[in-house]
C-alpha cells in the first residue's frame, strides 16, 4: 500500500509522522473521509470544501490549493490501483513543542490513505440494525463549531463505547437541550406519516455531505422533507428510521433501545432512498 504524505507517496511502514505532532498530541488537526465509486471520488468538491472550512475555522493553513489536493487523492488512488473503496485526508497541525499553543507548528501534515472501509454486516442494510440514544451528550455547539470535521473524536467515541456495551453497532446522540443531534458517525432522519425529517444545522450537527444528497434525492422524489428538533420519544414513535455517512452510506434502522420501529421492518421511504442512493452514486452527478 502507497500512502500519500506531505507531497510524496510512500510505503505504509514509511508512513511516519513525529510523536510530537499536535495532531496526536492533542487531536489538532482536521480531516475527510471521502468515497471512490466506479474510480470517481464521490462529491470530491463538497469534501474539499467542508475540508478548507474546516481548517480555516481552527486557523490551519492548508500547505496546498484545492486542485491541488484533488490531485494528490487521485495520485494516491493509482498508485493504489483502487477503483473502489473509502479515502482518508488528513491534516494535521504539525511537528510543535509540549503546550497548546499552535504558533509553534510551523509545518502542517498531510496525508491521504486509500483502503477499504466497512462500518457495518452486508445484511444490516437489508434487515435493518438496531441502535440506542446514547447518554454521552453531544458535545455543544457553544463549545466547539460542529461545522469543524476535527480529529478530537473523544466524545463520539464515549457514545460508541456506551452502543458496544449495549450490544448494538451504533447510536444516537442528543444534544444539550435535549434534541437528536446525530449518531456517533452518521447523520439521523426519521420518517412520520411519509414525512422525512433530520435534526436542523441549529441542533449541533455535522452537515454530512451524504446527508446533503439524501436530502436532494427526497426532494426529486417529491417526499415531503422537514429540518426540525427532534425529541428522543419521536424516534422510538417513528415509522422508520435510517443514518447516513460517508462511510455507511444509507442505512436502515429498525429498533431504537430495543423497540421495534413501525412493523420492525425496513420501511418503503427508506428502501426507495436507499435505492436512488445508490443510482445517484453511479451518476454524472456523483462527482
């Protein structure tokens, strides 16, 4: 395996970057997870985009343009030879001395890995999963900007630890009023009398790019769409439910805390949204 690293591709052994880097000393730094289909890099320049903000937010000066970034995940996918699968783009803060302060970074590191990635069992997106409401709190939106795709991952993965306990893959996050923010990795919706609905930017949630093309996909579907709060009680009343991301892709949920959803099946909205998905991703439009 090639992993791109600071402009070069190299071996994954010779894949190294300093222990003194801040992104590992203190999760500094931002990142993409990005789809391949069919050797196109899927919403390549949504991801890119998301990406930049990212950095500009957390004043991280990105050594690179745009292009030239796209270019270097397509360099890392031949040298790969990978037509299909799941890319890392990492950005750190770089190589500093022990303390917070980010001035002293002078280089950032980036990385690009190309793999495979598989959140969840094949049958789950034929069956459904079940998940729980995690008691980790989602972390606030008056704390740190949820727009900020940042490598501090810690209270997603207090959440995931709570659903492994649990014995079930994934879970849903409220936020600090009390509302549906978004799973540990995925974006929410839930279906009600055929109306979709997902939690609104206002309730602390990553804009998911995948997200984005679900919500896209309903519209053209003429499936009524909603943006709005969403209390814990009106997921375990829902008709169906499914999470998006990047990495899961659309995936139906069919108990919540181990209440059956609608007839414990997947439901007809989430199957024709999972169905368009998965023509959209072949598409012109994809890229």
């Amino acid at each position: 395996m090639k992993i791109w690293l600071n402009g070069e591709l190299v071996d994954r052994e010779d894949a190294r970057i300093t222990v003194y880097d801040h992104g590992v000393l203190y999760g500094d730094g931002v990142f993409e997870g990005i789809r391949v289909y069919g050797s196109r890099i899927f919403q390549v320049h949504a991801h890119i985009d998301r990406l930049f903000n990212s950095a500009q937010w957390i004043r991280l000066k990105i050594p690179y343009t745009k292009p030239e970034i796209i270019e270097a995940l397509q360099a890392t996918l031949r040298a790969n030879q990978r037509t299909e699968g799941y890319i890392r783009l990492v950005v750190t803060r770089g190589e500093g001395t022990l303390g917070l302060n980010p001035t002293k970074c002078p280089h950032p590191n980036v990385f690009i890995i190309a793999d495979n990635i598989e959140l969840y069992p094949r049958q789950m997106y034929e069956n459904g999963m079940p998940i729980i409401i995690a008691k980790t709190i989602r972390t606030s939106a008056t704390m740190l900007n949820p727009a900020v795709k940042s490598l501090n991952y810690l209270n997603n993965i207090m959440a995931k630890i709570e659903c492994l306990d649990a014995n079930v893959l994934e879970a849903i996050m409220l936020n600090d009023k009390g509302f549906v923010a978004e799973a540990t990795g995925d974006n929410v919706f839930i279906v009600k009398d055929n109306v979709l609905i997902t939690p609104p930017p206002s309730a602390g949630i990553l804009l998911g790019v995948t997200r984005g093309v679900v919500m896209k996909l309903a519209g053209r579907g003429q499936i009524k769409l909603a943006e709005k709060d969403i209390r814990p009680h009106e997921v375990h009343e829902a008709d169906e439910c499914f999470l998006t991301g990047t990495a899961a892709e659309v995936i139906p949920v069919t108990s919540v805390d181990g209440k059956s959803l609608g007839n414990g099946q997947v439901g007809p909205v989430t199957r024709k949204l999972m169905n368009d998905f998965h023509e959209f991703i072949r598409s012109p439009e994809a890229e």
